[in-house]
C-alpha cells in the first residue's frame, strides 16, 4: 500500500484544447482519475464504500497553473491524502515535466455521502483515513474567491444527459468542469488560468436544467439548477498578467 501515488503519462489528445494544450477539464479528469485509483489502492475507494451504501463525492478543488503540458507531453503526476477538514477529507496533487519542474499543484476536498440520504458522514469513523493526518500540503497559494453577492448575468444553459451521469447517478464532475471551461472561454478567449478554484454545492441529475452565469468582473462562473434556483457549483478565477 503506497500512501503516496506517482504515475507517469503523457498528454492525451482527448484531454487538450483548440491551443494543442492540456484543458482545464482534461486536468481536472486526470486529477479525478489518479486520486480514484490511489484510494482503491489504499482500500477506501469505490469497490469498499459501495459495500457500505457511500461513496465519495468531491466538494472542492483549489488548482494553480505554472504551465498547461501539450498534447503527449511527458509528465508526472503524483497525488497523496494529507487529513481531515470538518467534513472533508483533503488530497494534494503536483504534475510536473521531465525536468521537474511543477506544471501544477492542487489540493481537494472529498466528502463520504450516503448513497440513499445523500447526506456526508463524518470521517473520523474510518480508521483507514484517520492514518493520513496532518501530511504535506501541495496547494500553497491564495485560492481567490467567489463573488457570491455579485449581479450575474446568464451566458448559456445545459440540459443533463444520459452521457454526463455517472455512477453515483448524478452528472459527473468532469461535466462541470466542461461548462465552467466554456463559460470562462465566453469571456475572456485566450487568457491563461492562474489560479481557480472549483466548489461542488448541489448534484444534478437526469433531464435537469443548469443556466450558466458570469458575474460583473467576469471573474466568478456558477451553474444554476433551473428547478429550484439553487447553486450546483461556483467557480472563481484569477488570470496571468
């Protein structure tokens, strides 16, 4: 059992943009991928949990970008649990190039739901979590933050599709990650991602509708559930200069 979880890769073209460089939604399935596998290899991944009626959804990801990898581009990616916030567990990542030099780091916070409540359970339960206490932190910087009291203005809506659902019955993260790299495209094209961070509010599921929305300073993206006006994620972003 690795308590820290390296893998090499390179770059694959499903996962870059129109610039021939790794996307925003590609990183965010390859961060989803590596903590996926490594918690089965510690043993409280989904195979476990599913026995329990949980499993893990995530809540929040903080992500700084140094430089977007092109398509088949050698890299490392190596992920690790680093403790236990209230809720959430947490789980640092760090891609770097052949060189190694950092191309990214970030960090996450997971939840443990109950597959029929769909309420969290608190993770000092799990006595395999517990042992990953107080690690070391990849994410350093000042995640920026979300303009929640801001006037927004709609961009585009989505319809959830059998082909956005995943096996928590729900749409998928990557999903999300999709129309917020759409939405921030909308507004600012060709500017490159400094730091963003990402908060998971409410699922969305079959048939609903998300109106995506941009606040003033064009700085803040969240999705909206038609249905009951509530916040399926916010998103905030800071740009290079």
């Amino acid at each position: 059992m690795e308590t820290t979880w390296k893998q090499s890769l390179a770059i694959h073209w499903a996962n870059t943009d129109i610039s021939g460089k790794l996307s925003l939604p590609g990183l965010g399935q390859l961060l989803i991928n590596t903590a996926t596998q490594h918690a089965e290899n510690l043993g409280f991944g989904y195979k476990e949990l599913k026995n329990q009626n949980l499993n893990w959804v995530l809540f929040r990801m903080n992500i700084k970008l140094n430089r977007r990898p092109r398509w088949n581009e050698p890299v490392t990616l190596t992920t690790w649990p680093s403790g236990i916030r209230g809720l959430a567990g947490l789980r640092e990542f760090v891609m770097e190039d052949e060189k190694g030099d950092e191309l990214c780091t970030a960090t996450s916070e997971w939840l443990i739901i109950d597959l029929d409540s769909r309420r969290p359970k608190r993770l000092n339960q799990f006595s395999d979590i517990l042992k990953f206490e107080e690690q070391e932190k990849a994410f350093t910087a000042t995640p920026p933050v979300a303009n929640t009291k801001g006037n927004f203005s709609d961009l585009f809506t989505v319809t959830i599709r059998h082909s956005d659902m995943d096996l928590n019955g729900h749409a998928t993260a990557r999903r999300y990650f999709d129309w917020m790299d759409d939405a921030l495209y909308q507004n600012h094209k060709e500017k490159e991602i400094d730091l963003i961070q990402i908060t998971f509010l409410n699922e969305t599921y079959l048939d609903e509708k998300v109106i995506l929305q941009v606040d003033e300073t064009l700085t803040t993206v969240r999705g909206i559930k038609k249905s009951d006006g509530k916040a399926a994620f916010m998103a905030a972003v800071q740009y290079k200069v």
